[in-house]
C-alpha cells in the first residue's frame, strides 16, 4: 500500500505537519508515500491571486529529504512536487526545478484559459462541451511541457466544481482529444494518475473507468495511486477500491517512484 500524491504544509492549502502524515502512513501499513506539495508555478501568470501564500520550496526540500532520512527502514518518502501546468510557466519551472533533488514530479492542470476551473465563474461563461474541451486541451499541450516530469495528475479534475447538471466527463464524447493524450502519455513513457480525491463527481476515482479501459486497449501499463491527501485522514483513502478494480480489469501492477524511476508493485 503507498501514496504518490499528498501535500503537507508546505502546499498554500494544508496545515499537516509532514512527521504526522509520516507516522499515520506507517500506521496504515504503508510502504511508501510521495510528499508532492504544490509548486504553483501559473499563479504567477494570474494576479488576481496573488492572495495565495507563497511557500519556500527550499524549505520543502530540506524537511522532507530530512524525514526520508530519518524514516529509512521504516518507510520510503518519496520527495515530490505538483506543477500547476501553464504554457508561460515553462520557463520558471526550467530554471527552479533543477535546483532540487526530487522523487517524483506531477504535471497537473488546474488553470484554464487563465482562469481557475475550481472556480463557479469558469462554467458560467461556457457550456459543458466548451469547458471540459478547453479543460482536455489544456491537458494535451501539458504533455510536451519541456520540464521533467514523471505522472498525469488527476485527469478529470475539472468535473469536481462543475456547476451542470449532468457532471460526466465521458470518453465517448471527446474520443479524440482524449484518444491523443493517452497514447502522448504512453509515448513518452509517463504515468497516468488515478486520484481518489473525487468528491462532487459522484465517482470512485479519477479519470472515470471508461478513460482508464481505454488507456490499457492503446497499451498502457505505468499507472500511479494519489489520494491528493491534504491531511493525515485521507492518506490511501480508497487505495484498495483502486487497486481491486484495476486488478479485475487486467492490469498487473501500480507504480512508485524513486528518482525519478517507476517502480512495480505487483497486485
């Protein structure tokens, strides 16, 4: 069991202490759990959030690698980062991420056409085809990103806030768009996430199953587990509904990621 996508304190939207996050991991059985705090590289592209802390990725660096020493025997830590993906903030994420020694990097769309699809105002000016096309596009360009990065991170993300009634992002009504992102994400040799942060979907886990179906019919194997916990009572939340479904479906293993290599844990 292990977790490759948690924000402790040093995410803008996290009060956890990492020790305790560590300890509650080890306390469930855990093995392995990534600490993938946000590097919020867009935001500097959209001042109206400006209201948003900013949080010393130094100082991230420093606690975790620490703890991953200090824990060593008793459980893997992974040192991560998950970069909000924006076309400006190629080069900021260039120049910054080489300074660090990571685990794992989560490359994630949360920005839109410049606006923040966690937001109301984002559907309000849109149809649904509208925003989830936009939203599916965004992911695609995210893909030749030229920054290291090792997963997807919750595709299907712009369903969690969606004001329409029918909240559905099915892969029958953007084959094409999604048919080009998965076989990018297979070429390239990168995981796609199954994040179990899904509340307001009326989902298990994201992407939905049909994506996921489809992902191992074009040959996709590298799948990743992400509870996106950002406190101690969501680390592995639904791990073992994740793991038995994709199981039954015929995949053989989820991944975790140590220096930047996929490492097989066998179902």
């Amino acid at each position: 069991m292990f977790d490759t996508h948690t924000h402790c304190k040093h995410s803008h939207d996290s009060k956890e202490e990492p020790i305790q996050m560590i300890e509650h991991a080890i306390s469930l059985g855990m093995d392995y759990i990534a600490f993938t705090d946000h590097f919020d590289g867009e935001l500097t592209f959209l001042p109206e959030f400006d209201y948003i802390p900013k949080k010393k990725k130094k100082k991230h660096f420093e606690e975790i690698t620490s703890l991953k020493e200090q824990y060593k025997g008793r459980i893997e830590i992974g040192v991560g980062l998950e970069c909000g993906y924006m076309k400006e903030a190629n080069n900021l994420y260039l120049s910054r991420l080489n300074n660090f020694n990571t685990d794992i990097i989560i490359n994630s769309i949360h920005t839109i056409e410049y606006e923040d699809c966690y937001m109301p105002s984002y559907f309000a000016k849109r149809t649904k085809p509208q925003a989830y096309g936009a939203y599916l596009n965004a992911v695609r360009e995210s893909l030749d990103c030229p920054y290291l990065f090792d997963s997807v991170g919750h595709i299907g993300y712009v369903v969690r806030k969606s004001t329409y009634d029918d909240k559905a992002l099915e892969y029958k009504d953007f084959a094409d768009i999604i048919d080009d992102i998965l076989t990018t994400i297979i070429a390239k040799g990168k995981a796609l996430e199954i994040n179990s942060q899904s509340k307001g979907t009326g989902l298990d886990f994201l992407p939905t199953k049909d994506i996921l179906l489809r992902y191992k019919d074009l040959g996709g194997e590298l799948l990743t587990f992400g509870s996106d916990a950002h406190f101690c009572g969501r680390i592995g939340e639904k791990y073992s509904i994740v793991a038995d479904w994709i199981k039954a479906n015929g995949f053989k293993y989820l991944f975790k990621y140590l220096s930047h290599k996929p490492i097989a844990v066998k179902l």
